[in-house]
C-alpha cells in the first residue's frame, strides 16, 4: 500500500476515533463545530505562525500538508538497479557512454553528479558539492518541519486560552440565562478539544511525516552520490552493486538483481 493511503487511512482513523467516540457517548456533532473554539484555536494558531515566521512561510504551509499527504516516492531499488547497469556500460564502452543513459536514473540529484563527472569533477569536488546540497536540503526541510512542531505546541495553548475566555463568560454571567451558561461552558471545553486534537491528529503528525520524506530524500542523494564515485572510481559491477546495497536494508537488498 502507498504512503499516500497509509497517511489518509490513519487521518480517518483518528478522526473517526475520537469523534465517533463523542457521538457514541451522547454527544452532539454540533456541539463539537461550535464557531467560536474554531476561531480561537485555528485562528490563534495559524497568527502565531504568522508573527513567527512570516506570512510567506505561513502561506507555504498548504503546499507541505499536500506534501505530507501526496509525498514524491524514491524507488531505490530501480534506482541502484540502473547505476549497475551503467557500471557495466561503462566498463564495456568507457565512462562517456554514460551521457546518453542520464534520463534513466530518473531524479534530478543522480543526473546531476554524473553530469559533474563528465566535466571534469573529481572525487572530492563531488563530495563537497554533494555536501553542499543535502546541507542545504536539510536546513530547508528542518524549517519546514519546525513549523508544523510549532503549531503542535501552540494549538493546545489556544485551547487553553479558549477554555480560559469560556470560564471567564461563564463566571461574568451567574445568575442570567442559563441557557447562556451552559453554552460558554461548552465552549470553554470545545476549545481545549481542538487544541489537543488538531496538535496530535494535525499538526504533529504532519511533522514527523516531513521528516520521513526528507529522510527518503536524503537516502536517496547518499545512494545517488555513492554510485557516481563508485562509477568514476572506474568499480566493477559487483563492486558497485555491493556499495550500493549496504546502503540499503536487508529486507531490500533482495529485490535487487
């Protein structure tokens, strides 16, 4: 099963849960969209986000969740597979033969390193621009990870506030409607809810799901790169299928040819 499903299947699951159990114990689904503990915790949430990091993060936000949700793929497999393959190309028709095989390794990181290769890079100008670019990646990502960790600690502090502000009303109008009471009560008690549900259904998992994808990146650059030294190191195919695979856990080493 994809990713993509896994993540959409556990977003159902948590919601279905939690919600579902509030229904199944008397509860009402309109008690639980009452507007104004939305307001305070999305609302309050996605303004700290905004005063921390400006409105162009904020707006990018939208942008990640589609990519946590629908994350781009890494086949190593395929992609090890491919770098054998033109070792043996190489070894029969020398390392030029390769520019007309660079489609082949499918991601733009692998192209570019034996792209380098060609012009002349040697082993340790590869490694340093390779250094270069995943340390750019992750501090890219670790941004981006960040600000949903943020939105994780601040929801919950949002419903804190809500439920603070609930009370408040509740206490201010003792002895009026009580009609009105119980209806501040409630939204005092909604908002402590979505603050703890969006943090760890939401924003949470959202985060560890970025960091999954910039792990699979990053795998995937550090196999990219072993394979061109390995290619440019003039390897024999059996070298670089064995460099290859201990990048790789046993499980998958298998499905290599």
């Amino acid at each position: 099963m994809k990713i993509r499903s896994v993540s959409s299947i556990g977003l159902f699951i948590g919601v279905f849960s939690i919600f579902g159990a509030f229904v199944l114990e008397g509860g009402s689904y309109n008690a639980l969209f009452l507007t104004s503990p939305l307001i305070i915790v999305f609302g309050g949430t996605f303004a700290a986000i905004i005063i921390g990091f400006g409105m162009d993060k904020f707006l990018n936000i939208f942008s990640l969740i589609k990519i946590a949700y629908f994350p781009k793929t890494y086949d190593l497999e395929s992609l090890i597979n491919i770098f054998i393959e033109i070792s043996i190309i190489i070894r029969k028709n020398g390392f030029l033969a390769v520019e007309k095989d660079l489609d082949r390794l499918m991601y733009p990181f692998p192209q570019r390193m034996i792209k380098y290769v060609l012009d002349g890079s040697d082993a340790e100008a590869l490694n340093n621009l390779a250094a270069s670019e995943i340390k750019a990646m992750q501090a890219r990502h670790n941004l981006n990870i960040l600000i949903f960790t943020k939105m994780g600690g601040y929801a919950p502090t949002m419903g804190i506030l809500g439920t603070v502000m609930g009370l408040i009303m509740t206490l201010a109008n003792v002895g009026e409607d009580p009609n009105g009471l119980i209806r501040n009560i409630a939204t005092a008690f909604i908002a402590t809810l979505w603050g703890v549900f969006s943090a760890n259904i939401f924003w949470f998992p959202i985060s560890d799901k970025l960091k999954l994808c910039h792990l699979e990146e990053k795998q995937m650059m550090e196999i990219s790169l072993e394979g061109t030294l390995a290619l440019q190191a003039g390897e024999i195919p059996s070298m670089v299928k064995a460099r290859l695979l201990s990048l790789i856990p046993p499980k998958d080493q298998e499905k290599i040819m």
